[in-house]
C-alpha cells in the first residue's frame, strides 16, 4: 500500500513538473513568433566621429 502511495506522489509531482515545463516552453514559443520593431537609426556616423576627433584635438592642444 505505502508503494502505491509513493508511486501515486512521484506521479501527481511529475503531472505538475511537466504542466510547469510545458507552459515555459509555450511562452519562448510565444516570444519567438513576436518580431521585435525595428527603429530607425539617425545617427549620423561619420559627423559623430569628426566631433569626437575635434574634441580630442582640442584637448590636446591645450
């Protein structure tokens, strides 16, 4: 009977792992199918690098 009893735990506590495991795999699944939205980037590169140029001349200059 005590075997029974176990074996009856170890599979009620299996149910509910599985249960736990099965809903984290739903959710990446969910995330997997959202497209992340793209923002645009305006950051002008090169201008951004001639500033951070002329501010390092700047100081090494003085």
């Amino acid at each position: 009977m005590r075997d029974a009893e176990l074996t009856e735990g170890i599979n009620q506590h299996w149910q509910h792992q599985k249960q736990g495991y099965l809903g984290a795999i739903r959710d990446l699944a969910g995330l997997a199918q959202q497209k992340p939205e793209v923002t645009p980037d305006e950051t002008d590169l090169t201008q951004e690098i001639e500033g951070i140029i002329t501010e390092l001349g700047k100081k090494l200059i003085v």
